[in-house]
C-alpha cells in the first residue's frame, strides 16, 4: 500500500476505536446510534483500502441507513423525548468489561494466528460480480424490494415525525381528532370540563 493508504487505514481505524468506545460513553440513545454510524462507516471504508469495494461499500450504505432508521425510531416512539435525555447506556459493568476483553482478545487471537491465503487473484477476473452473484443469486428482485421498502420507512418516519399531523402540529398538545369534520375534538370537554 502506499503511504496515503497506511495513513487512511491508520486514521480509520483509530476513528472506528474511538466512535465504537463513545457508543458506550454517550447519555442518548440517538447519540449512539450515530457513534455507532461512524464506527460502522470507518470499517466500510477500510474494507474498500484493502481492495474489497463490494464488501467496503455495502457495510457503509447498510450500516448508515440502519442506524438512521434506528435513531428516527427513538426519537419518534421512545418515552425518553427524542432519545436524547441523560441515560445510562451501559448495564452490568463487570460483566461488560470482561465480555469486551474476552470478545478483543479471541477477535485479536484470530488475526494475528490465521493463516490468510497469499494466492493473488487474476486482473482479469471480475471478483465483484462474482461476489455479487454468490450472495444473491438469483434472489437480486427481493434484494431490490427489500430496499426500496426500507426506503418507504424511512420516508413515512419522518413523515410521522413531521411537526404537522394528522391531528394538528405535533407542538400544541395532543388532540385527537373530531368526530365530525371541522368539529370539537372527540371526548373532548371544553376548557370547564364541561
């Protein structure tokens, strides 16, 4: 590799360290979400450096429109408005800290003792299509609806977060709609309880 991709690969990977590390030091859940957005990016990333650009770029379109479908979702549906007031993100400590030694060290054992094949791949091979081919098959159509419904979710979230709704702009209190058109919220009984 050249010095510019030792230098991206390193800063990278200190990015995918740092952001995955704040997912667990954030008080929000939306907060973590896009740490971990960030760290998931910085891994695609690495994976197009080191000549794995299907691999590289799937991670990076996956993992950013899930995440963003998650933190729309905390902020639409979470108790806690928006996801963004003070939480604990991180429970049974202990344990958390041993599960995440022992989770580095297998991870880390595995890298370092493996055996990578050092057979280099033809220049006229077409890797990416043939990688294309082995994970779809011929399954590309439900591939292909699968994203376009995720996209319709992601519209229709921020359609149902949008400050006018159905039942009035979402910042003036809930009020549910009138039994007639253009009539007094239903059950509801007027400012002397009336």
């Amino acid at each position: 590799m050249s010095l510019f991709a030792d230098i991206a690969f390193w800063a990278l990977a200190a990015l995918a360290i740092w952001s995955g590390w704040r997912v667990f030091r954030v008080d929000s859940m939306v907060r973590a979400s896009f740490q971990l957005m960030t760290s998931f990016i910085a891994v695609g990333l690495i994976g197009v450096l080191l000549a794995a650009p299907y691999i590289g770029i799937a991670t990076v379109f996956m993992m950013a429109v899930e995440m963003m479908v998650m933190a729309l979702f905390m902020v639409m549906f979470m108790m806690n408005p928006a996801g963004l007031n003070p939480m604990v993100m991180v429970h049974q400590h202990r344990f958390a800290v041993g599960a995440g030694i022992v989770a580095f060290l297998g991870l880390a054992g595995a890298a370092v003792l493996t055996e990578l094949p050092s057979d280099k791949v033809p220049a006229d091979r077409e890797v990416v299509r043939d990688l294309g081919s082995e994970l779809l098959g011929g399954s590309m159509l439900v591939f292909e609806t699968a994203g376009v419904t995720l996209l319709a979710a992601m519209v229709a979230a921020v359609a149902l977060s949008a400050r006018s709704g159905r039942a009035g702009p979402s910042d003036a209190g809930s009020v549910p709609p009138g039994l007639e058109p253009g009539g007094d919220p239903a059950g509801w009984r007027g400012e002397d309880g009336e």
